[in-house]
C-alpha cells in the first residue's frame, strides 16, 4: 500500500476522559502498538468491584494487528491491566526494569508469568516492530524509570509523553530528556500526545527535592512516634523518609502489602537503598520507643480496608494510635476521594494524633507537568497536531486551549475521547464518525468479570432499597387467596412503614378486584401490571426508584 495513502489512527481505549484506565492504542495500516494498559480504583457507587479495567473488545476483534505492548512507568492506572490483557493477547511487552518488576509480581499472582514476555526498554533505546520505530524518551515522574515514547511511522512521527513533569534537581539525577524531545522537533513531530492532569494548574511544578525540606522539619520537630503514608510506588518518596530516618536516629516499619512488596521489589532491582541500621529487625513496630519510631504505610485516600484505615478506628492487630503520634498524609488527594479522606483525618484526631496533610503544608508535589512545563514541551516538539491525554474532559479541554495559546491552530487541536478514532494523513486530521466499542469492565476480589448490569442492580439497590410483593392467586378464578404480603428493605423507616405497607397492599388488593380474571391467571401479566402500579406509587409518594420483585404463589 502507498504510505502516502496509510491512515495513521489513534484510539484511546482509557485515559481520556477520565483519570486513570490508560490504553492508547497507535495503528498504522494493518499493525498496531499499545502504550500502557491500565486500571482504575471503584468508588463508592461500584460496589462489590475490586478493580476496573478498559473493555478489550476492540483488540480482541483486531489482535492480529498488535505487535507490542509499550508501558511509560509503573504506576497501576499504566500497568494494572496487563494481566487481563495478557490472556487476550501474546505480544511483548516493554518497559523500565522497574515497571516491569511491578508486572512480573502481577503476573506470578495470576499465574501468567511464563505467558508473557517481558522486554527490558531503557532510556534512548530504539525498538522496531513493523511500521514502527520507538524509541524510549526518560521523563520525571512521581516514580522512578518514568518514559515517554517518540514512535517514528511512515507517516510521521508521534510523541506519546506518558506521565510527565520537569523536575531539573530529581532524587535520582535522572532529569527529563529535554535534549530529545526538542530533537524531535527539529526533526518534525507530526503529533504530540501530551498529559493533561495538571493543565489547570499555572507555573511550574516543584521539584520532588523540596519534600525532603517539609518532612525533615517535621523530623526535627516530632517527640513521638511519626506516622507517613504515601503512594505505594513513590519510591523517591519513600528513598527520602527512609534517608531521614537514618539521619534522626528512627527506624523505618512498612506496614501495607503493597508498600512492602513495592520496596521488596524496588530494593532488589536496585531502585531504593535501605540500610540495615534502619530497619526494626525482629522487634515489633509497637515496641519500639515512639522516638526512635518512623511506620511507613498504605491508605493514601482513606481506603476503608488499608493499614491507616484500620489504626484510625483502633482496628489495627499490631499498631495503635496514641496521643503524641503526628500523621503526614504525603499524598494527593484524588479527585472522588475527599470524603473518605476527611472522614480518616477525622478519625485520626479522635485517637489523639496530630495530622499534617498536603493543604497544610509542603509533604507533597506533583508527579505531573504544570501549565508552563506543558508549553515547554509544545515549545519544544512544535507538532503539526495535538491530542490532550490523560484527564478528564476538563482537563483535555484546558490543554487544548493552552496549545492553541502557544500558537497550535485550532483546526490542528484533537481532543478525544475513550473510543473516538482519530486519522490523520500528514495533510489532514479528522475525529471518525464511529466509536469503537469501548468502557468499562469490573473485576471482583476472585479476578472474575461482574456485569455492568449487576453493578447497576447494586447500585440501585444501596440508593432506593426493594420491594417484594408475595401474592397468593387462585389460578382457576385469578383472584387472590389472601392479603398480600410485603417485604421491604432500605426503603422507609420502621416508624413510617405500616402506613406505607397499608397502602401498597391496598393497590395490589385494588389490582386484582378491578382487574379481569383471564388477564390474572396469566403469572407474567400479574408480575407486570404489579411492576407498574408500585414504581408509580413510590415514585409519586416517596420519589423513589425501588427495585421491585412481585412474586406469584398459583394455588
């Protein structure tokens, strides 16, 4: 085929539109890459589900097309979904050491581990499968072995930044490669795919660095134990808690699996250094002289099942908070999360603990570029055309406003969302008039698939509560046999409820006087004329929306 004529489409699967869930998918003709694969936290309404993952139907449909898959860092909403893509799909995979160290502890919990094949993918590295040449471009991040993607076509080139920020004094030295991206620019960047999630937010990011300044004042200041938590995967984060504990005499407790298994894995690959001297040895964080103490946990966003969760409400086996204890919330909140967070640092004040979180004072930074480091980048990759990824639909929208402010067209500006194809030709640009399919899939604790519609069951269930209706029929005359029965759950309160019973009864008794008997010796008909004089009732009466179960006992 003309490459002139080979459509170059782009097909966000997640990520866009949202935060979290990313899968961007990059087509050329008939072969096909995927940067990053992954998953979302629930929240309160998707009850019942672990995880959420992105539908894979489209790349089932097409998995002939897919060469590779490309991972930016190690972060879950990036990685979590290999596992589940892996039984649909035997491609490699690539990534930093440490990003695919997190894959590997996935996969040899699914027991996947010899199915898929894992590629190491440094910084400047060139791979080339089909029509594709990617080369890994080093970004800063809030996690080490952060990457974007510069993936040269025939038809152009497309930089993919990841998550991204400019850190110029990074933990680790390892700066974001600016050297490249305006390389490529030089070169000529067809497109610029580029993070959104700090788009609203002006200036330049901080460095990670000037947390060290915060927690250390915290450390000086602190005469009793000191209590942290982070994300799991902040690895520099954690590199510095565990510097300053060293330096004021504390020892270090991780307490959350996830922590532990992340350091486990970080420490072997040589990510993060943790001296003996800063271990508890044997000895139990509880018994170590609340001075000398540092607990490092899990429950960031008041998650009701994490350790810091449980040490709020005194649920905790090992550790109790105590009067004297200051707790550093060293983490965002995110989007969605600002009730539970605030229903933990309640609870933490109700046990006596000081609580210093990110409103208060400078524990966090960002791991993502501000408005001035996202017109760096354009300034730098100057792309013939632009896609905001990564964010919610405000987000994508600020970041296309903010490039056409630094001189992108607006014609030239795509902003998609999950299941949008967007094509271009090096002359032209265009959003498809058809979606792919795409959404969302639930994943529960067991790693089984529960249905869209049993989570909408659930959902209606916990807001309007249900109805059972048990109704005795007489099949030869269709007539009732006795008063009806009904059972209510999450619908009204106790004191308010006869009432309310009296009057349902009443309808479903007016019903069956008023109805014709051929029409109620069918049960189905019964179940549905029922259906629809209760919804009207509740709806009327109570505006609710209770699921209602008419059950029809023949005699």
């Amino acid at each position: 085929m003309d490459d002139a004529l080979t459509p170059l489409r782009i097909i966000p699967l997640g990520g866009l539109g949202e935060i979290g869930m990313n899968l961007m998918i990059v087509e050329y003709g008939e072969a096909a890459i995927i940067i990053d694969c992954g998953m979302m936290f629930p929240d309160g309404a998707t009850l019942g589900v672990d995880v959420i993952i992105p539908d894979f139907t489209y790349i089932r449909e097409h998995r002939e097309r897919f060469l590779g898959i490309f991972l930016t860092h190690g972060h879950e909403d990036h990685i979590g979904a290999v596992p589940f893509l892996a039984e649909e799909l035997t491609v490699p995979v690539f990534g930093t050491p440490l990003a695919l160290g997190f894959v590997r502890d996935k996969l040899e919990e699914f027991s996947l581990h010899h199915v898929v094949e894992l590629r190491t993918i440094e910084s400047r590295q060139v791979v080339e499968l089909g029509p594709f040449r990617i080369e890994a471009l080093r970004v800063t991040h809030s996690i080490v072995d952060a990457l974007g993607f510069a993936v040269s076509t025939p038809a152009g080139t497309i930089i993919h930044t990841g998550d991204f920020k400019i850190d110029h004094t990074p933990v680790d030295g390892k700066a974001t490669d600016l050297g490249r991206f305006a390389h490529y620019g030089e070169e000529g960047v067809l497109l610029l795919m580029s993070d959104s999630t700090n788009a609203l937010v002006p200036g330049h990011c901080p460095s990670e660095r000037s947390v060290a300044g915060a927690l250390g004042r915290v450390f000086s200041e602190a005469a009793g134990r000191i209590i942290i938590t982070t994300f799991a995967s902040h690895i520099h984060r954690i590199q510095q808690i565990i510097d300053l504990a060293r330096r004021n005499g504390r020892k270090v407790s991780l307490v959350g699996r996830s922590l532990v298994d992340n350091v486990e894995t970080a420490e072997r690959l040589g990510y993060i250094r943790f001296p003996r001297e800063v271990r508890p040895n044997a000895q139990r964080a509880a018994d170590l002289e609340p001075s000398r103490s540092v607990i490092l946990t899990t429950g960031t966003q008041g998650e009701p099942s994490s350790a810091l969760s449980r040490m709020a409400l005194n649920e905790h086996k090992q550790i109790e908070i105590v009067p004297g204890d200051i707790v550093v919330l060293s983490a965002r909140t995110i989007p969605g999360n600002e009730r539970t967070v605030a229903h933990l640092i309640d609870n933490l004040y109700r046990r006596g603990a000081e609580v210093i979180a990110s409103d208060d004072a400078a524990v966090h930074v960002s791991g993502h570029a501000c408005q001035e480091e996202l017109k760096t980048v354009l300034a730098l990759t100057r792309p013939r055309y632009f896609i905001p990824i990564h964010g919610t639909l405000r987000h994508l929208v600020h970041h296309a406003r903010l490039a056409q402010a630094v001189g992108i067209p607006q014609a030239r500006t795509l902003v998609l969302t999950n299941g949008m194809v967007a094509e271009i030709d090096g002359e032209r640009a265009t959003i498809l008039p058809d979606a792919v399919t795409h959404g969302k899939v639930f994943i529960d604790q067991q790693a089984e698939e529960v249905s869209e519609i049993v989570v909408r069951d659930r959902q209606h269930l916990a807001e309007d509560g249900f109805v059972i209706v048990v109704a005795a029929v007489d099949s030869e005359r269709g007539r009732l046999v006795r008063d009806p029965e009904i059972i209510t759950r999450g619908l009204v309160h106790v004191d308010a409820s006869q009432d309310i019973l009296d009057e349902v009864r009443g309808l479903v008794v007016g019903m069956f006087v008023e109805s014709h008997p051929d029409e109620l010796r069918d049960p189905d008909v019964v179940q549905e004329k029922m259906r629809g004089i209760l919804k009207r009732y509740f709806r009327k009466k109570l505006s609710r929306r209770p699921m209602i179960l008419p059950v029809i006992w023949e005699m």
